[in-house]
C-alpha cells in the first residue's frame, strides 16, 4: 500500500473500486491522507456470497492444523510489514510512535498466534450417559464453524481490535467479513494485502469500506446470509445492530462502551495510586473503552490524589507522533473533538471545577487544523450529573470524595454501563471483598489494562453482550453439534 493511494475494498480475493469515494483525513493537521472507496450494497453482497462459497472450498476442507499454520504465516507477514502496519495506524489516528510500536501492532500479530495456537490443542466434550431405565449412551459434540462472520470494529485500537475478532473466528473455520472503522481504514487494507500474499483462498477474508447507517456496515449485518455479528463500538450503535439481526436471528458478540470508575482506598500506595490513574485516564487520549472517567477517593488522602493526578496531567507531552517525549497524540478527528468539548461546556454549566485543562491546546502551527484536546480533570459534580452518567471517550476524568466502603460500592454501580473497574488498595481482604461486588466485566486491583489473553473480556449492561477471550471466544465463533449414539 502506498501512502496517498485510494483504498479499495477487498472482495472474493480481489481489490475493487466501487467509484464513490470518502475521505480519510489525518487528526495530526486535518490533511488529507487518501481517498477510500465506499463499497456498494452489491459489493457487499458479493463479499458475502464469495464468503459462503469459501465456506464449502479448500477452507471448509482444511485440517486445524493447517488453519492454525496458516494464521501463524499471517502473523509472520504482518510481522515482516510491521513497519507500514505502524505507520498506517499512525497516520489514521494520530498515536504517537511508542503506543502504536509496543500496543497497537505487536497485539496484532499476538492475536492470530494465541487463537491458531488455542484452537490447535482444543479438545471436544463427551460424556457416557446411563438413565435411569439403565439405557446407556456416548454423548460427543463437534463443533463447526458458525458461517459467515462479520466483524464491525471501532477506530481506536483498529488493528488490535478488529484482528481480536477476526484470529479466533477464522482459527475456528469461519469465513469473516470485516468492516473498519470510516475513520480508520488503512491497517484493515494491509491486512487484507497480507492475507492474500499468504494464499488465504478467495472469500476466506474481505474487506468493505464505508459507513454505518445506509451503508456497509448496515448492509453487512442486515444482510440475511450472514450468520454471525461481532461488534466493538457505541452502546447506541449495538443496539441498531441488535435490530438490523433480530429478523434473522443472528447470533452476536458486543463489545461496547463504558464508564469506568476508579477506585482509591487511603490504604493504597498513593504514588502508585496517582500514575495508575493517570495511566487508565489518558492513555490514548482516553480513547480506549476500558479508561477511567469516574475516580472515586477516600476523604483522607482526597487532596493529596487530586494534587498529584493534576501534576501528572500538566506534565503530559502533547504533539506529532514522530516527536521525541510525546505522550499524548490528538483525538481521533475533528468531529470526536468537537463531542468531547460539548461535554466540558456541559460540565462547565453543570457546575463543575475544572482541576486542569478543558480546552484545545494552541500550537500556532499547522497542528491548529488537528483534533488535539488537553488532559483534563473536574471536580465537584454530583454522581447524577450528566458528565459523570455518559461516556465521554477523551482524556477526562471526575474526581470525588467517598467515605465508607459501602457508599463506593453503590456509587461505583450506580450506572447503565459495566465494562471495567480499578480498585486501589493494599488491603488484601478489602481487595477480596470489593472486586466481586462491582458489577462490571473486568475489575483490575492495584494496576489497569493487564491482559491475559485467555481471561473473559467484555461487559454488562449496556457495556456488552457476551464474553470473548480464550476458550470464550472459542465458543462463540463455533456451533457445537451433540451427537447422542446408543450403546447396547
Ligand atoms: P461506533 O459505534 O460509532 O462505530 C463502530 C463501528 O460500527 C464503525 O465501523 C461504524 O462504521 C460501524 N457502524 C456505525 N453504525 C452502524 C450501523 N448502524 N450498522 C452497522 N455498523 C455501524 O463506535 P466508534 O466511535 O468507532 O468507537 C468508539 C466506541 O466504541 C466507544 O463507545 C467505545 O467505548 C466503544 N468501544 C468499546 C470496546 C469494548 O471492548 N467494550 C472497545 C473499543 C471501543
Ligand atoms: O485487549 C483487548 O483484547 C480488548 N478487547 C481491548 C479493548 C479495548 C477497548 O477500547
């Protein structure tokens, strides 16, 4: 792929045109990066029809074995291209260097190894059966492929994101369909090109450009010969998706937003305390589902929390991702800027103290034009203003007092999301006692973000349908088959 080139859509093993094009602009300075061809209700169609014929050919035949080599011989590629990966996703996001290089792309390539390498080893139940009339029976389950997956991916881990999918559906035999984010189409081209030059047959994988609504991504999950959706987006979106299925029944896997709460007992260790939460608040702008947007500390160490969360916030570096020291990259578009800054002039009329930030940090230079937005911390809102009970997704969190146990707990749950949770502390059995009281998906204790690929990911409520992760996601993207046989 050639930077300034016009992506096209990757269909039935081919790249095509569909001579309606869209912009793909880069956040750093609002210039252009490249045109992207917006597929059609016809590509799409024939992106699913080929998926289907895939299903039935060398693919469908193919033993795990092979699947699984094959998926590792993508990973070799992407490895092999990482350079253009990372600058690809630089360019359509703006991150800076070091987050693309040590996050974005290396899990990437981690995910199709775990998924090939999961479902190499991956056993099937039996169970001998006698009832109670003395009949005696083996119970075994096969387990296929769903069908036809489409994934529908965000644009703030594109790469990361949309691959956590695609890995375990194809490892399972699936034949996948993926539709990126507007916002963010160039490493999900890439991927296609490293797909075809590892001989992934025809239909096996496709990628179709474009929009949601009236456009790709409605076409896709509306589309009745689809089997499967997986979705990571807007709580408001799944649930046009969830719509889209429900004639045709669809299975789906929804990975959506969230407003996560942090929580700072004054038995933590507060220096740890202060960078973790600096860390969950504004890595990658704040643009990851996971960050922290609600804190919660205990009165006596309040002050203190507040000081130090202030301090690291003012000295994060923002600029280009190629700068040397830059920490902090832009929002990921000029609209997505305008959304957060709405919600600081709500915050501002609801009352709200703003520690530091709140506003469009100036440069006086061509990064004007950019979607950049400062570190910003608030105080004095109450648990049911709007700022504190909707998802901002930018580098933003409230700080307020608590003080017991008990009241945390309420107020941590006091909400329509349940994706993620941090408890700091150093009290063991507090760790204990709280964790599995925070009615979310993930609760981290003493740190964020650790991952284990094998743990359940995802979230309650209107954070998430389902789990995916290790064997979870192994189930989700098969069909088992109960096969019952009567012994005599
Ligand atoms: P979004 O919902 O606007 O878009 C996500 C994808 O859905 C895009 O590809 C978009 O084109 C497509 N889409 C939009 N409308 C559609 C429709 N009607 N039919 C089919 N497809 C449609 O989300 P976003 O702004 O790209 O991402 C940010 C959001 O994603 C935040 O809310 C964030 O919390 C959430 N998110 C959640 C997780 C998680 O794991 N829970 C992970 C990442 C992002
Ligand atoms: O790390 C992952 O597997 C994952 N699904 C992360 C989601 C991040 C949300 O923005």
């Amino acid at each position: 792929m050639n930077v300034g080139q016009t992506l096209n859509s990757y269909i039935n093993g081919e790249f095509a045109d569909s001579g309606k094009y869209f912009d793909n602009t880069n956040p750093v300075d609002g210039s252009l990066i490249c045109k992207v061809s917006e597929a059609s209700r016809e590509q799409v169609d024939q992106a699913v029809k080929s998926a289907r014929v895939a299903l039935k050919s060398e693919w469908g035949a193919m033993s795990v074995q092979d699947r699984a080599a094959l998926l590792h011989r993508v990973a070799d590629r992407m490895a092999e291209r990482e350079a253009e990966f990372i600058s690809a996703e630089i360019a359509d996001t703006g991150k800076p260097l070091a987050t693309v290089k040590t996050i974005d792309i290396p899990r990437g390539t981690a995910n199709f190894r775990f998924f090939a390498d999961l479902v190499r080893y991956q056993g099937e139940e039996s169970f001998r059966t006698t009832t109670p009339t003395g009949e005696n029976a083996l119970n075994y389950t096969v387990s296929k492929p769903l069908g036809v997956v489409a994934v529908i991916s965000p644009w703030n881990l594109p790469l990361l994101l949309s691959t956590w999918k695609i890995a375990p559906a194809l490892a399972c035999g699936n034949t996948v369909i993926l539709k990126p984010s507007e916002e963010t189409p160039s490493t999900a081209t890439l991927l296609a090109e490293v797909m075809h030059e590892v001989g992934v047959p025809a239909g096996v994988f496709s990628v179709v450009h474009g929009f949601g609504p009236d456009s790709a991504g409605e076409f896709l999950t509306s589309h009745d010969q689809v089997d499967a959706v997986t979705f990571t987006g807007e709580s408001g979106t799944g649930s046009r998706i969830m719509q889209a299925v429900a004639p045709t029944v669809k299975p789906i896997s929804f990975e959506l937003g969230g407003k996560n709460a942090a929580v700072v007992f004054a038995d933590c260790d507060l220096e740890e305390a202060i960078a973790g939460v600096a860390r969950s608040t504004f890595t990658n702008c704040g643009q990851v589902c996971l960050c922290t947007e609600r804190v919660y500390v205990e009165r006596p160490v309040f002050e203190r929390f507040v000081a130090g969360l202030k301090e690291k916030a003012e000295a994060l570096c923002i600029g280009r991702p190629y700068d040397e020291g830059v920490s902090m990259g832009p929002l990921v578009s000029k609209g997505h800027q305008q959304k957060v800054m709405s919600y600081f002039e709500i915050a501002r009329q609801e009352g709200a103290t703003f520690v530091t930030g709140g506003g469009v940090p100036s440069f006086n230079d061509d990064r004007d034009q950019g979607a950049f937005i400062e570190p910003t911390i608030l105080c004095d809102l109450g648990d049911q203003a709007r700022f504190n009970r909707e998802e901002v997704f930018g580098p933003v969190c409230h700080v307020s007092p608590f003080d017991t146990e008990a009241e945390v707990v309420e107020r941590v749950n006091d909400t329509v999301y349940g994706l993620a949770a941090c408890i700091w502390t150093q009290d063991l059995d507090r760790a204990h006692r709280v964790a599995p009281q925070i009615e979310t998906g993930i609760v981290w204790v003493n740190t964020w973000y650790l991952r284990d690929l094998r743990t359940p990911f995802g979230g309650m409520r209107l954070s998430g349908i389902g789990r995916e992760g290790g064997q979870h996601s192994l189930a989700f993207y098969s069909e088992p088959t109960n096969i019952c046989i009567k012994l005599k």
